[in-house]
C-alpha cells in the first residue's frame, strides 16, 4: 500500500501567469479612521517550487506606490522577509500579509508547487530525474521521475520500480506523492524526504533494467534554502561595473609591502574604492587555501612564480615591481582599462547559514545574450600574522591580512565560474553554492565575493563582480545611478 506523502497539483503553465489579489488594511487593534485607501497585490497566487519562480508584493495608499515603505510577513514561516518578494524550494501553501505604518493588509495566499515534466522522451530502456537535488530536511521532498522507454510509468506500475542506496545497495523504502498533468493524466511519483544531512545517491530497477551505472544525488541542508533575489528593476540593464583583482602574498614575501599598502591606499581612494573588488591569496603560509583536491590555489594563480604578483579579472597580471607609487597605477590603469567596457551581466545574491553551512543563490542577469559563468569565493578579514618587510613602509596594517580567500569555489581549471548555460537579453539563470566552513574562521569576519564570466570573441572573459558586507547581509542587483 502506498504510503502518500501529501498531494499537489501540477498547475498548467497558463494558471502561472500574472494574478492580484487585494487586501483592505485592518487596524490590529489600532485606531484607524479609513484603511479603504491600502491596497495590496501579488504578481502570482501560484509559483512553481523551484527557487527562481518569484511572487512579488507590490502595495499602494490612495493611489499611489508605496511598496518601498513596507513590510512583508510570512506568517507560515513566522518571518519576516528580506525584500517584498517570496520564491521557495518547498512546496506547500504560504500564507503573508503586508504592513504599512499603521496599515496591515488581509492574509494573502501563495501556493507553491511542483513543476514536472512528464513528456516522452527518445530514449530506450529505465532512466531516472529528479524534480529537485537539494531538500531541507523534513521540508519538502524530492520527487523520482521514472521512464521506461521514454514514457513516465503510469500509477498502476510504479509500486514495481525499486529503489536503492548506491552507496550500499541495499533498498530504500519511498512515499509517493500525485500530480496531474497539464493534459489531465494522473501519475504517482516516488518521492524522498531527508531526515538528515548529507549527500544521498540512488539507483532504480524495473523488470530487468536498472539504473546502478547511472545513479540520481540528493544533496540534503539543515540551512533553509535561499530564495532567489528580487530584481527591483527588471527593464534595467544597466549594470555598476567592478574589476576583481587577486593578490597573490605571502607572510614571508619581504616586498609584498609594496603591493599590500599600494591596496591599501586604493581602498581609501574616491575615484577608485568602489570600482574594484579585492582578494588576497597567500601561498607558502598558513593563510595559504588548498583546494578540495589538494591543489595549492597560489601555485595555481600564480603563473609568474614570482611574489607580490596581483591577476586583474582573473586573466592577466599587472606590470607591477617592488615600487610602492607604480603598483597604484598598474591598479588605477586594470580599473580603467575594465572600465571601457560595459558590464554584461549583474550579481544578485541571497545566503542562509547555518551550523558552518553556507548555502549562496546567485543569479545572474544578462544585459547581452551569450553564454554565463559564475564564481563565489567566501574571504575572510582581520587575520594577524606578523608580515616580513623589506620596505622602508612601516604601517600598523601591514600585519592585518584582509580579504583572505579561504574558499574559492568557481570551478578548477580557469576559475572564471560555473557554468550557467545561454542566457537571453534580460534574462536570469541561478548557481547553488555549498560551503562548509571551517569553525576557526571567524564569522563576523568572512563576507562573499562573486563574479560572473561570459564568452565574448570565442574567449571567456570576466564581466563584472561583487561583494557582500556579510555572510548573511547578500547582495541585490546594483545598477547605475
């Protein structure tokens, strides 16, 4: 007997389009004279449950716009939410209202479902997706979507798909959860609930075929799963533009003063402070990173073999030398030079951390179509270590490492990021990072770094980048002023 986990529907596509829903305020107990003059409404009553579908809030007093000034509650939840928008990985029905001084909005309901594909497909023999690869545990689920021949196996056979551990083949027992197709057909899904966190991989069997070679991951998080950003102006393409510049130092390098105050000064400087985004990797010292296959990510970088050594955009190094006033024009002369061209795509980000998991949703905007990359790379401050000086700078801050790359999670060939697809002329596509920090590192030290890349004249080129104040402050689209 199958045992149900709960039912969704799988609303066609042509119900996930613009709706409103308005709610006259209340008083909450307070003295209100007139609230007929507060209105809300949401772009969607019904979002798929896949992180990216977004429904936003948008609330008006006597006519005109007053969304900046409020407030938006998830009262399912119980929190309050970070901007006037709601996306989610968990299906379910959401229930919110909106506050505006002494205005509260009546309940609105946002129902978030499972978007499936249950089309056939030219493929002979058993094959397994998934709806999702990343669950919070015991919220939501991941649904198994099992084809035989290219066709989804219909309810009166799926009790006869098996499923197993891949890591110790041993069966798995699953709920199933109903949908319905936008053609009105009926399927009941296997589906996993994670009761813990980790990794899951699975493998399916049906009649004589399996799927053991060719096994489905479910990667599980205790952290809530970051929604993904609102776009407070979605017809811009304008982006603020900002160069990466990697330091490659050490604690030992007796001239990296030169290039550590040479920073230092930029970071102070008004023309220049908020056009750049810097990172410091140390190599041959105990702030050195080592990549998760055992790579030094200094020896990698560092093509020059040479120390101090700073990369621009992670594609070039600066004609730098030991001179403390030429290291700040090779700085100044990589942020003008990336400023002559226009920024193709902006950042957003939001981050969930939790017990020393991380998890980042990074979505990329595209103001050209082309194909994306991008890379996140976690940095931590205020780390002291006495450092070597062969320089006649004696500064307190020489001894203060700042933006130390302690995670660099952009891929392990060039770096320049995860690959994203083809994005369209003002379209977004999303990356998921995972990072495990290490308990040493100091929280309230660490903040992000993220850059996007894109392939332009048949060579993948940084296009802009970002950072965050915080692990947990993310970052919103930045457009120019």
């Amino acid at each position: 007997m199958r045992k149900f986990l709960y039912t969704l529907i799988a609303i066609a596509a042509t119900l996930l389009t613009t709706s409103c829903l308005y709610g006259l305020g209340s008083d909450d107990g307070l003295e209100i004279e007139d609230t007929s003059g507060f209105k809300v409404e949401v772009s969607s009553n019904v979002i798929s449950a896949d992180g990216e579908d977004i429904a936003v809030f948008r609330a008006f007093y006597n006519g005109e716009e007053v969304t900046s000034e409020c407030t938006l509650y998830n009262t399912t939840a119980n929190e309050t939410m970070e901007d006037m928008s709601f996306s989610t990985y968990v299906p379910g029905m959401y229930m919110f209202y909106v506050k505006y001084q002494d205005y509260q909005s009546e309940s609105i309901t946002v129902t978030a479902v499972v978007d499936i594909d249950f089309s056939d497909k030219e493929e002979s023999g058993l094959s397994v997706t998934l709806s999702t690869n990343l669950v919070q545990v015991s919220q939501g689920y991941a649904a198994f979507i099992v084809r035989y021949n290219g066709k989804v196996i219909l309810p009166d056979e799926i009790e006869k798909v098996k499923f197993y551990d891949a890591e110790t083949d041993s069966p798995i027992t699953v709920d199933y959860t109903a949908f319905v197709s936008e053609s009105g057909t009926e399927y009941v899904l296997p589906a996993y609930v994670a009761i813990e966190v980790g990794t899951k991989s699975f493998w399916a069997s049906y009649k004589t075929s399996n799927t053991r070679e060719t096994p489905v991951s479910i990667i599980s998080v205790n952290s809530k799963i970051p929604a993904r950003p609102a776009d407070a102006e979605p017809n811009n393409l304008d982006f603020k533009h900002r160069a990466l510049f990697t330091q490659l130092t050490g604690t030992w390098c007796g001239y990296c003063p030169n290039m550590i105050a040479a920073f230092h000064y930029m970071f102070e400087e008004a023309n220049y402070k908020d056009k750049f985004v810097h990172t410091a990797v140390h190599g041959g010292d105990k702030f050195a990173t080592t990549l998760p296959d055992g790579r030094d990510l200094a020896s990698i970088l560092n093509t020059s073999g040479g120390y101090p050594y700073t990369i621009a955009n992670l594609s070039y190094g600066l004609s730098t030398n030991n001179s403390l006033e030429n290291n700040i024009g090779a700085i100044m002369g990589a942020i003008e030079g990336t400023m002559k061209s226009e920024a193709r795509a902006g950042i957003a980000a939001r981050t969930e951390l939790k017990d020393n998991m991380l998890l980042i949703r990074a979505s990329v905007k595209a103001s050209h179509a082309g194909e994306y990359y991008i890379g996140a790379w976690l940095v931590e401050s205020n780390l002291q270590a006495a450092q070597s000086n062969y320089t006649d700078i004696k500064e307190d801050f020489l001894d203060i490492h700042e933006n130390v790359v302690r995670i660099a999670d952009s891929n392990t060939t060039n770096f320049l990021g995860h690959p994203l697809g083809n994005i369209g002329k003002g379209e977004r596509a999303d990356h998921l990072f995972i990072m495990e920090l290490d308990p040493s590192w100091k929280v309230e030290n660490c903040h992000l770094v993220l850059f996007a890349s894109t392939v332009q004249f048949n060579s993948l080129t940084m296009t802009n980048a970002v950072k965050t104040t915080s692990l947990t402050s993310g970052v919103d689209f930045e457009y120019k002023k």
